[in-house]
C-alpha cells in the first residue's frame, strides 16, 4: 500500500486525518515532534518522531518510507500566541515548512496537501470568504500560513510540485467512534473550553468580547467536522493522484454560528448549564469569519454531511466523556 508522509499526525487534525488515510487504503506514517501532539493518538501507522526544523531527519524518514504524498498539519496554531511572539511563529511554521517542501521535491515526492487557514483572509466584515477574496492577515499564526501558500506556489513553478491547498475554517467535532479527539494543552478552542466548563474541569468559559457588531455582540464563526475536514483531505489527495492542476479550496458550511449560539446549542445537547463569564477581546480575534464557497462541493465532490452544531457538540461530548491523552 502506498504511504503517506502526515506531519502533524499526532494532533487533533492530523490524527483523525491518519485515521481516514488508513481507512481509504493508505499507510499513514506520522512525523511528529509530540511538542503539542499525543503518541497516544498515533493508531494508525508507524511513528517518526522528528521536528520539521531537522532537515537531515526529514531526509532519513523520506528514504525510509518514499511516500507518495505529504499532508502538512504541523504547526503553531495560537493565534494570541501569535502577536505576542511573532518569531516563534516565523521560525516553527514558515522555516520548518520550507525544510519540509524541500525535502519532498529532493525525494521526488511531488503531492502535497497542506492544511491552511480562513485567518489569511484577516478581518473582513460583511464580506462572503471566498477563495478568490484578498488574503490580509492580521495576526502572525495567519501571515505564516500565508507565506507557506506563497512558497509551494514558487516551489511547483521551479519543481513542479503539485499541491492542494485548503483554508478552512472552525474545526469541531471528533471521531464518532471516539478513538481519537481534540485535546491541547494549554487549551484554547472554544468548544472543548466549553465542555471543561460542563464538565467541571474549570470553573467556567470565558467569553472573549461581547462587543462586536453581530446580533448578540460575540464573534461570529464557520465551525465544520473534523471528520468531513479530513474527508476533503483524502479527496484533495486523490485529485493530486489523478494528475489534476494544483488547486486552493476553502472548506466550511457557509453557516456562522455566535458563541453564544454555540453555548446555547451546548446546553441543550448535553441537557447541562454551561458556566460562563465575560472579558475582553483577544488581540487578533476577527468579528466574523463565514466561507462562501462552494468549489470543494463543486470539483472534489465533498459533502460536509457531519457539520451540523449540533452533531460536533455531540461527537465532541462524547470523546471528552472518554479520557484524555497522557504524555
């Protein structure tokens, strides 16, 4: 079976991803530093421990394996990490991708798949998000993401390396079967935070900001399934396969949901209080962020079928009731 180098395979995306890569008939190898990933999570195929920052381990695991593909997961994804320690964010993501795109093309591995963000597109307001709108970051953790769009499109043009891009927006949900979830440390996705607070893990949710210019004053998001998320991933990679041009998709539902839409979508589903306060903004936190599109549905033939609130509440209600990962 041919393999499929994922970098990130041991967090919350790239695990589920190793997960769906096995079930269409891949062996997924995970390249994971474990900084912010979980060994525990690694199920489904061997395990290279290595920082992408390590050419020279990049290179031993690429010879090892010769995959036929990359799907790039890792990185740092805070974005109030961002604007505080921009550098960190400069060197881990942009530098250790340029090492990773590299390292494929030495090894003739010419499909690449990377895992972008809606937060290129900055904060544009009653603007509907599609692939064509300017990209204008307004925080680090987007502008690096951003700049690794712009180098796989210089390395296919001096390379020929194909890849497909997608930026998605709000992952949620996990596996239904609750082998793999979400689980960071420190945690900063609402939805978990929200659970936690459920569950009694903390004492209650924050929300950041109650003043922005949306019906009830809170941030507007596009959340989609991890699940179907990883569903485009296989379908992308197929595309790759199939010798089709490299291509940018945007993946949400077109839908936004409020935090407080999402709290209230959360009390009834897990029929509990959900304990919350109110606070600042965070630098950096966008007033509303909705894609528009529908080319992945149009030319990849993807079909967001899980990305209802009300089933990512559940599917993640249900891995959080299960345990967590130990180092």
């Amino acid at each position: 079976m041919d393999k499929v180098l994922v970098t990130g395979g041991a967090g919350y995306i790239g695990s589920h991803a190793c997960k769906a890569l096995k079930a269409a008939g891949f062996i997924p190898v995970t390249y994971d530093s474990l900084v912010t990933g979980w060994e525990d999570a690694v199920k489904f195929g061997p395990f290279e421990k290595g920082d992408l920052l390590d050419r020279a381990r990049l290179d031993q695991v690429f010879n090892e394996h010769q995959p036929i593909a990359v799907m790039h997961f890792a990185a740092l994804s805070q974005v109030g990490e961002s604007m505080q320690k921009p550098g960190l964010y400069w060197q881990n993501n942009v530098e250790g991708s340029r090492n990773l795109i590299e390292a494929a093309c030495d090894a003739g591995c010419m499909n690449f798949v990377f895992s972008s963000t809606c937060a290129t597109y900055g904060d544009q307001d009653n603007v509907v998000l599609d692939e064509d709108s300017a990209q204008l970051p307004i925080n680090a953790y987007g502008g690096s993401k951003r700049a690794i769009e712009d180098m796989l499109r210089d390395f296919g043009a001096a390379t020929g390396l194909r890849h497909v891009i997608f930026r998605y927006f709000n992952v949620a949900g996990g596996d239904p079967e609750a082998e793999v979830g979400e689980f960071h440390q420190p945690e900063t996705h609402l939805i978990p935070l929200m659970l936690d607070a459920i569950a009694g893990k903390r004492d209650a949710l924050t929300v950041f900001g109650t003043d922005y210019d949306t019906p009830d004053g809170t941030c507007i998001r596009d959340y989609v399934h991890v699940c179907d998320l990883v569903d485009a991933h296989i379908l992308g990679l197929k595309w790759l396969m199939d010798g089709k041009a490299s291509r940018v998709f945007n993946l949400g539902t077109g839908t936004g949901f409020s935090v407080k839409q999402v709290i209230d979508h959360s009390r009834a589903v897990t029929n509990q209080a959900v304990p919350y306060k109110e606070g600042p903004r965070r630098p950096g936190d966008c007033t509303k962020l909705v894609s528009g599109s529908t080319r992945a549905k149009a030319e990849l033939g993807w079909a967001p079928n899980r990305s209802t609130l009300d089933q990512m509440i559940a599917d993640a209600w249900r891995w959080h009731q299960t345990g967590h990962y130990s180092k």
